[in-house]
C-alpha cells in the first residue's frame, strides 16, 4: 500500500481539481448552462428583498390592500420562478455528470489492466478498490453540487455586499466587517481539513483491503480459528477511521460555528443600528427591511462556505488518489524506461559463460540466429529491491530449441518463477535480452507477444464466469472443439458432472472448485489456442499421482507441437521434459538430460531426491 502523503498540506487543491477538465470538457456546455441557470435562480432571491422595500415604502405606507397583494403576488412568482431554475439546473447537470464518473472508471480499470505486475505487487487491492468506488463517487458529487455553488454562491455573496451598500453604506459596511477573519478562519481549515481528509481515505482503503482479504480468505480464517483475531484487527481500523473522521466532524463543526455566529452577531449589531436610525429618521423602515432580507437571503451562501470548502478538499483529495494510479506507467511506458536504463547492457554483444551444451552463445561476433526460445545475458531485479541488493537473475544464458521441451530447475528463491514471467514480458527484464525465433521480445506488440505465448501458473486464478469462460480466456475465437480438446488434455472429465457442464458459474476464484480441478481448468486455458511457445509454471502440482499421469499423458501430445518451459519440482514433471535446465545463482548451472544432470551435478541430484523444498520466489 502506498504510504500516505506527507506533502499533502503543500499542494493546492485547485491544481488537483483543474486535472478533471479533460474529463469535463465534453460536457462543459451542459455544465455551464446550469451553473448560469443557478446563478439567476440565486440572484432571484436577491431581488425579493427589493420588492419588500417597495411593499413597505409604498403600499403598506400608503395603506393600499391592493399594490400590497400585487407585491405579494410578485414575491410568489419570483419564489416559484426560483425553485423552477434550480431544479432545471439539477436536470441538466445529472445525465452528464454520470457519464463523466462512468468514463473515469473506465479510464481508471483500463489503465490498471496495463500498469506492469510489479504495481499490482505494490499496491493493495483495497486501496484501488476505494479509488475506483468511494472516490469517484465523491468526485460525482463534487461536480454536482459544490464545483457549481461555489461559483454560485461567489457571485450571490458579490452581488449581495453590492446592494447592501448600495442601500446603505454605512450598514453595509458594519456588517462586512467580519469578512476578513472569516477568511482568515477559512483558509485555517482549508489546510488542516485536507490532510485529514486525505488520512480518512486511504484509512478506507485500508478497511476494505482487510475485509476482501478476509472475505477471499475465509477458509483459513475459519481453518485456524482466526476468526476473533481477523474481528479485532478489522475493528482497530474501523476505530482508527472513526477517530479520523471525528477529527472531520469537529473540524466541520468548528467552521460551520464560526461562520454562523460572525455573520449573525454582525446582522445582530446592523439591526440594533438600523433601528436607531430609522428612529431618528435617517433610514426608511422599508430600506431596513430591505437591508435585512438582503442579509438574512446572503446567510445560506455564506453558511455553507464551511461545507463546500469540506466537499471540496476531499474531492482534492480524491482527484490526487485517482491520478496517482492514472499517473503510474504503463507497460508500454515502462518498458521505454527500462531500455533507456540499461542502454548500456542493450549496447554490448550478451556475454556467454552459462554451461547451454550446444545451444549455448558462440562468442560475440555477427551470427544468425536459431529459432525457438533464447536467453541472451538476462539480468532481472525487482523494482522495489534495494540498491545494495544481488538481482534475482544475473546472466541468464539459455537456448529452448524449436519443439523442444525444456524443465526449469531450481532450489527454492532461485527465480525460476521470475525467468518464466519475463518470457510474455509480465516483468521487463533489466538486462539482456530474449528472443522467440529470432525476434527479440521488447520489439514485439504486446498483444502479439502474448497470442504466441501462452501461461499456465502455479496458483491457478479463476474468475467469477462460467467453466467454458474460463478456460476459452486462454484463446480469442477459440470454438466449442477447442475447447473439448483443451479439457481433454487437461483430463477434466470432471466438467461434465458439474450441474451445467462447460456453463457451470465457479465462483469467486473458483473456490466452488478443489485445487486440482482448478490447476486443471487452468492447464487447459494455457494449451486451448495450440501456442507456439508454453510456459507452464509446475503446472501439475496439485494433481494426486494418478490424475498425473494421465495429464502428462495427453500434455505429451501437445508439448511435441510447441516450444515449452516448464517449472518442475518433481522427476514425474522433469520427464516430460527432453532436457533439464538447473538454475542456481540466478544463472543457468548445468543443461543436460534428466540422467545426464543426475550423474553430472550434484545440486540437480539432491534437488530430485526430495530433499529440496518444493516452492519458489516470486
């Protein structure tokens, strides 16, 4: 999870909202007209204190019953006239404005599908939920109300101090005297308020990590009995929020204080003033009203300053949230980056030195290159690594030849895990280079890349769709016969007893299935589209020994028509290999056959007698 911002309180809150014009300038005629719409039907209001000067001056002066109920009559008019506008303004800003939410989480679950798998490493999924739920509903509501009326209200408050003095300079000016502190107080709470409620929201993401971590995990919760332990940490969030959001709440109430009782004592203070006046006959009882209404009409606009300001910050808030996953690069992106930074790697011939037998480089002059799967002097290391810190992989060297199968092997943390994700380019590798056919990787589009390769991983992932769903995800315009012959291979005969077959929903992660129904459905997706090139990350892991056979049985069939990798573990996996590569200090220690490498190294041999741990690094 990203840690909170400490530059929070140093940025400015109208920067941050000013990134959403892209977003609203297609519908801005729309939005201006109802912040036009609503500035008359504020102005309005303005224009009934005028009209009881006139009632009280002249009808009610001259005791004329009926100019009074034509001024009654106009006062209802004007009211109705207002209400109007302002609903005809909440019409033309609701269509648009939802669509102006529905394309920023468009925009917001497109780009998460692109940022490169070292970001979803990174991030909580809580917190990116929160962006693309909380936030941009605040953000809805931002444009909705307060983006308009503090505009609104600006031009009502302007408007409003004008005819005041206008009506009387010398009221007018004693009941504009609290403007100054209230600005003061104003920007106050600007500034404390934003870095609270920036502290709430990412509380939120928080929380709601917590509670999809528990809802995904709640076998292991309920297997070890956590269930209390799971309950009191959620519930320490939960308190943290709450205790934040009261900070919100006193916040809001201090301002909310303020900005009523200033403006109050100062209507209180014109008041006793313009009383005096109109007694000493220096004001006209109409002007006092008038003068009065005007004040008590300006109330809400400046009452609700603590409010919007509120609204607003935490739209700031909000706006940074959106952008700082919009902000991050894509793979696309981060793949430039990574080639500018090792340029230098990129520049020389890839040097040798890793044992291959015949398929290994042939020094560092011109040379044609064979087809299948090479590694050239691939070097990886995590983004979040410290400096200081060996990479994961130093100097791959190795060459699959086209249709051959070759089994990656390795203790637990020697990265075969990572070296399988560099191939469709999951990771960018931070040195040397791969090639697939000749044709090194990073010059390839990735859609291209990823049609020619396909994965199969150890942790199968299911979605919440139908089996043939699944398992068709591995191929674009796959028909029904493929999708019989990849369930085939996989032996996952057990479809057809599911209550609607190929149709049947699995569930979130389809944990309505075992393990090794899902490894299976996930095998299936990986051979579906017949690839040219296969990874399988030890894909038959969760398989009893007969179910294995079987599997590897029909996988045969389909790895004699591919270029494969294949992470194994275990001797039954290695023997569908036709050479064994040993991985071990993040380079390749010895290539040979299964046989070959258990008389040659002795690592390899102690690896396949089960002394070794089964796993592996990320």
């Amino acid at each position: 999870m990203p840690q909170e911002h400490a530059t929070t309180k140093d940025r400015s809150a109208v920067r941050s909202l000013l990134r959403l014009w892209p977003y609203l300038r297609p519908v801005r005629a729309r939005v201006g007209t109802a912040a036009l719409v609503a500035v008359v039907a504020s102005c309005l209001s303005l224009v009934i204190p005028l009209v009881l000067k006139w009632i009280v001056d002249g009808p009610v002066s001259r005791r004329d019953p009926g100019e009074v109920w034509f001024g009654g009559l106009v006062l209802l008019l004007l009211g109705v006239a207002e209400a109007l506008l302002f609903g005809l303004r909440r019409w033309l800003v609701a269509r648009p404005l939802a669509g102006v939410e529905a394309a920023m989480r468009a925009d917001l679950y497109r780009h998460l599908q692109r940022l490169p798998v070292a970001f979803h490493d990174r991030w909580a999924s809580g917190q990116l939920l929160s962006r693309a739920t909380t936030d941009l509903s605040l953000l809805r509501m931002f444009m909705a109300f307060p983006m308009t009326f503090l505009l609104v209200n600006g031009v009502t408050i302007l408007a409003g101090c004008v005819l005041l003095l206008m009506q009387d300079r010398t009221l007018g000016l004693a009941l504009l005297v609290p403007v100054v502190p209230l600005i003061v107080v104003c920007s106050l709470f600007e500034t404390r308020y934003s870095v609270v409620a920036r502290r709430a929201q990412d509380q939120v993401g928080d929380l709601t990590t917590v509670v999809e971590e528990s809802v995904l995990g709640i076998r292991v919760v309920k297997g070890f009995g956590r269930h209390r332990s799971q309950a009191l940490a959620f519930r320490s969030l939960a308190e943290r929020l709450r205790g934040t959001e009261l900070v919100k709440a006193r916040l809001l109430a201090g301002i909310w204080a303020v900005i009523t009782i200033v403006p109050e004592l100062a209507i209180g203070g014109a008041l006793v003033l313009g009383t005096v006046r109109v007694a000493d006959g220096e004001l006209s009882a109409g002007t006092l009203v008038a003068f009065l209404s005007t004040a008590l009409a300006l109330r809400w606009p400046v009452e609700s300053i603590g409010f919007l300001l509120a609204m607003s910050q935490e739209a700031a808030t909000a706006t940074e949230r959106f952008f700082e996953v919009l902000d991050e690069h894509t793979e696309e992106s981060a793949a430039v980056t990574a080639a500018t930074g090792t340029a230098g790697v990129l520049a020389r011939p890839p040097g040798g030195g890793g044992p291959e037998g015949s398929g290994g480089p042939e020094g560092s002059g011109a040379r044609p290159q064979e087809g299948g799967v090479r590694f050239e002097g691939v070097e990886f290391r995590y983004p979040d690594a410290p400096a200081d810190a060996a990479p994961v992989l130093a100097g791959v060297d190795l060459h699959i030849r086209p249709g051959e199968t070759m089994a990656l092997v390795g203790a637990t943390g020697s990265g075969k895990t990572t070296l399988t994700a560099l191939v469709p380019r999951l990771h960018e590798a931070t040195g040397g280079r791969i090639l697939l056919d000749g044709e090194d990787i990073t010059a390839m589009p990735r859609p291209r890349l990823r049609a020619l390769v396909s994965m199969a991983f150890e942790e199968p992932t299911l979605f919440s769709a139908s089996v043939g769903e699944n398992v068709l995800m591995g191929a674009e315009g796959a028909d029904g016969t493929a999708l019989r012959r990849a369930l085939g291979i996989a032996q996952a005969g057990f479809v057809r007893d599911l209550p609607q077959g190929v149709d049947t929903q699995v569930g979130e992660q389809g944990l309505s299935l075992s393990g090794g129904q899902r490894q299976r459905l996930a095998l299936a997706r990986a051979v579906v589209g017949q690839p040219r090139f296969l990874v399988l990350d030890d894909p038959l892991s969760a398989l009893d020994v007969h179910t294995e056979a079987l599997v590897e049985g029909a996988l045969r069939e389909v790895l004699r028509q591919t270029t494969a990798l294949v992470v194994a573990h275990r001797p039954s996996t290695v023997m569908l290999a036709d050479r064994v590569a040993l991985l071990s200090g993040g380079r390749i220690a010895a290539v040979g056959t299964h046989q070959e490498l258990l008389r040659e190294s002795a690592e390899y041999a102690w690896l396949m007698s089960g002394a070794g741990t089964k796993g592996d690094a990320r």
